[in-house]
C-alpha cells in the first residue's frame, strides 16, 4: 500500500517510516498537503538509479576520447529513432 505521511512523520514516527523504507517500500511525504519528497531505502535508490550511472559513465568515457558534441536535438532525435 502507498505510504503517504506528513513531513513531520519524518522525526516524530521514524522507526515506522524506516520499517517501510526497509521494506523496499517508498514513502511520499507531504508539507502543507503538497508533495515534498520521497524517501527510499538506499538499495532501492541504487536499484533505480543503477542503469542511468553506467549509461553517464560510458558518456563521460566518450566525451574523453572524442571531440564529438551532439546537441540535445541530436541525442532525443538518435533516442526516438529520427
């Protein structure tokens, strides 16, 4: 189930928050009843983020060993199969 919680859970109700978290759950807090933040387990985050950091590190590697710069047009052009 969502776990959607006020911001002041965050210090007032942790050790629940953390019990979620652990989990491999998200938790959504909210501030004023907008959406603030979400918190994520750090396995969960490297999980999700995983794909992104190698893809920028075989950018960066290019980028190193080429004079080659593609506007971003280019780049979602190439991504959408233009």
């Amino acid at each position: 189930m969502i776990q959607i919680r006020p911001v002041s859970d965050l210090r007032n109700k942790f050790t629940e928050i953390e019990r979620v978290v652990k989990n491999g759950e998200p938790v959504y807090l909210t501030k004023n009843g907008y959406g603030a933040m979400v918190v994520l387990s750090l396995d969960k985050y490297a999980e999700i983020t995983n794909d992104t950091e190698i893809k920028l590190d075989e950018a960066d590697k290019f980028a190193a060993q080429s004079e080659a710069r593609l506007t971003h047009e280019d780049i979602f052009a190439n991504v959408r199969g233009n």
